[in-house]
C-alpha cells in the first residue's frame, strides 16, 4: 500500500474516532454493529430513525442500503439494483439541479423533496476530518420527517464514517492480495494453484490475457487516468463473465480472461472495443488493446501476456485506424517485430544488398528502393508495382533494370526476395533514417 495512501486511512480513523464516541454514549444498536458491517449499520439506522437507509461512496455508488419493513419507492429500486445510483435520467436531473454539487459541499443535513413519485429524502455527508467518505440517505418512511430525525442522522455520521474507513481497508487490502498474486502469475513467479480458487476457477481451464495501453505522454495524468480504465476494464469484464481478474502494471491495464469466456474471441474484441469507444466517447482517452492467445493451463497465462503486449507494440507501429487487435489478426507483424528486435540483426543487416540502392538514392536523388518495394510488393507486376508509385510502366521496368545492375541483386530467385522484402518490411519505410542509416550503409 502506497504510504500516502496509508497516511490517509490512519487520519481518517483517528479523526473519527475522536468523535465516534459522542455518537456511541446513547448506547442504540448503531454502535453495537461490527466494524466494517456496512449492511448492519444501515438496518440500525433505518431502524432507529423511521426510514429506508442507503449508504453511497463519494462518487455515488451504492455501498450498502437497509433491507426492513420500510417503504421504497422507484429511485430507491433503480439505485439497489443497478449499484451504481439511479439511471441516466434522474443522474441528469440531479446534475442539472445541482444536487449533486451541493451535497458535496454541504457539511449539514441536506433535505431532497419536489421529485414527482418520490419520497422525501435527507442526506447527510460522512467525512473523516476533511475528507468525503460517502453520503447517507434515509427515505421518509411512515411518518414524516422532523428535526429529530435529521438529529439522528447527524448523531450517527461520525460512527458511520469509523465503518467506512475500516470497509475502505479491508477492501483495499484485499484487492492488493489478489492484484499482487495476479500480477505474479504473468509473470510467471506465481502459483497458479493458490490463484486459482480466489478466481473461482481451476488451474486446468482456458485462459486469455487482454491488455490496455493509455496512449498519453503526460506520465502524471497517465498515472492518474490509468485508475480509470482499471476499473472500467474491470466493470466491462464483469458484465461479461461474472468476475474479472485486472490489475495494472506500470503503463498497462491487464485483464486475465478464463473458462469458456476465453475461448470466444470474437466476443472479448467486442467488449475490448466497447471499452476504448466509451474511454474516446466520454473521458477523451485514446487507448490501444492487444489480445493474447488462448492458453489451456493457467502457467501458461505469461506466454498469453507476452503477446498482448506484442500487439500493442503492433497497433503502435502499423498505419491504421484500429485500436482493438488479437495475436491472430497481427501475427505477421508480429513476427517481423521479433525479427527486427534481433540482437544480432545489425551484423545481418552489413550484408543487405540494400545498401547500394539507399546510398545511391541519397546521392543521386533517384527512387530505386521505392521501387524495388513496390515490385515486391506487387508480386512482380511491373504495371501494379508502377501505379503504387505514380510512374509510367516502362519507367518502373527501367529502374528495376538499373537497380539489378547497382546492387547485384537477382530478382528471378525466390530467396533473395525473400530476404529484400523481410529487410524493407523489417527496417520500415526506405524513407526512414534508420533505413537510410548505419544499418544499411556499414556504419556502426
């Protein structure tokens, strides 16, 4: 656990319980609750002050909410069920009110009323010192609101806050464990038998690892926004298979996809593609995703993290539009980025009958391993290969002719064509300094 973070759960549990005991004097059943028991807190509270009780996070979700004889209305529904607040429409009302905004600000009791088909609602925010935990939200049941039920409210936030900070703790603590033990699985330093059952799975099944890039050269708001497409990533993917194993690793998002789930590609480059539209739609995030083979046992998980991440060096260097991709849909560059990654490919790279073609284009201005690549490209079809560059047919049989002379090269052998195609494709554009540079010119 990172030591601000720390600091900031020692402060928040000594400032509430500096004032907990206020709130424990009467001796209800509110302080009676364990620590932590967020659902027992709420039925306390709902019991004692008349009303449907809900306990939201600072950002609205909903951490826990009463389950007695109390009435409900359609909000309150919306909000249970969907564990992230009332839907689309009541989140715009309250936002375009203000709602929102005031609650954040309030350190007071806030009365809520005048929505059509809604009860009455008092919200109290829970703080730790400065720090906003959560709010409080008690619906009006039978009988209708009056001091003494916001009293109550204010008397039982600070006692409300201790469980938040302790129901902080063990959840993060918690999530550390299993990212700590996911992350040491693709690694391959892990045990797959220990990980497993915390996944709900078995070591022996279908596994597939998918990872996420944040393309920003600001490393502070990276870092920032990288929490966000954590837990998105994270919400996706347990929409889509019930549970999610995701932990991020330096500038990268892994998400380790199992069972039956893993082996349905066509369905996780959806929900991956889902996931960069909404980032680019809603936070303005561009993001990259590379999507690894399956893998039959979770011990083979790193060789399935390894090619997510060679796909995204993929997606980074290829010309196209597209942010989602899967080993099988890259695996030809793939292959030529390992190749050129070689270490030994620069004394390889002292032979390449290149060499004269792009010395003699420097000098002379001429176009020969443009054109060279064209004709390869096009399969040795002079009047394909001379419209890809934009010249008359005979001018391209001329240069080829030319070009056979100054480098040496035969064209009519299928090796070294080979060869010449794998060392434009490897050293990438003949207009790139690295083409044009030492590799190719004997330079060291």
């Amino acid at each position: 656990m990172p030591w601000g973070h720390l600091y900031s759960l020692l402060r928040s549990a000594i400032d509430s319980g500096r004032v907990a005991s206020r709130a424990g004097e009467e001796g209800d059943d509110v302080d009676r609750v364990g620590l932590g028991d967020l659902y027992g807190v709420m039925n306390a509270i709902a019991a004692r002050a008349g009303g449907a009780a809900l306990l939201d996070d600072a950002d609205f979700n909903v951490l826990a909410y009463s389950n007695l004889d109390h009435p409900i209305d359609d909000l309150r529904k919306q909000a249970v069920l969907r564990r992230r607040g009332p839907g689309k429409t009541w989140r715009r009302r309250f936002q375009s009110d203000g709602l929102h905004h005031r609650l954040r600000e309030a350190d007071d009791v806030v009365r809520v009323d005048g929505y059509p088909r809604t009860r009455a609602r008092l919200v109290m925010p829970v703080r730790a010192g400065n720090e906003l935990l959560g709010f409080l939200w008690l619906s009006e049941g039978t009988e209708s609101f009056d001091e003494a039920t916001a009293a109550t409210l204010r008397d039982v936030a600070p006692l409300v806050a201790l469980h938040l900070v302790r129901y902080r703790a063990d959840l993060d603590v918690g999530q550390q464990l299993l990212a700590q033990a996911i992350r040491a699985c693709l690694e391959g330093t892990g045990s797959p038998s220990l990980l497993a059952p915390k996944l709900g799975t078995v070591p022996e099944a279908d596994y597939r690892v998918a990872a996420f890039s944040l393309r920003s050269h600001d490393q502070r708001a990276s870092a920032i926004r990288q929490t966000w497409v954590r837990d998105l990533v994270a919400l996706y993917f347990e929409a889509y298979q019930g549970s999610a194993a995701c932990v991020a690793t330096g500038d990268v998002v892994y998400v380790l996809v199992s069972q039956s789930a893993a082996s349905n590609l066509p369905r996780i480059q959806r929900v991956c593609i889902d996931i960069a539209g909404y980032l680019q739609r809603e936070r303005d995030l561009e993001v990259v995703c590379g999507i690894g083979s399956v893998v039959s046992h979770l011990k083979d998980a790193p060789r399935s993290r390894a090619e997510a991440e060679k796909v995204l060096l993929a997606l980074a260097s290829r010309r196209t539009e597209s942010s989602v991709a899967s080993i099988e849909q890259v695996h030809a560059q793939v292959f030529l980025d390992d190749l050129g990654m070689r270490s030994d490919l620069h004394g390889l790279m002292r032979w390449s009958k290149l060499g004269p073609l792009v010395e003699h284009d420097r000098v002379h201005g001429t176009f020969y391993v443009r054109s060279l690549e064209a004709f390869l490209d096009a399969h040795g079809d002079y009047a394909r290969a001379a419209a890809s560059v934009n010249v008359h047919t005979n001018t391209l049989r001329y240069r080829i002719g030319r070009l056979r002379e100054i480098a040496q090269v035969d064209l009519d052998d299928p090796d070294e064509r080979l060869v010449l195609g794998l060392q434009l494709r490897i050293l990438g554009s003949p207009a790139s300094n690295r083409v044009a540079g030492g590799d190719l010119l004997g330079e060291s």
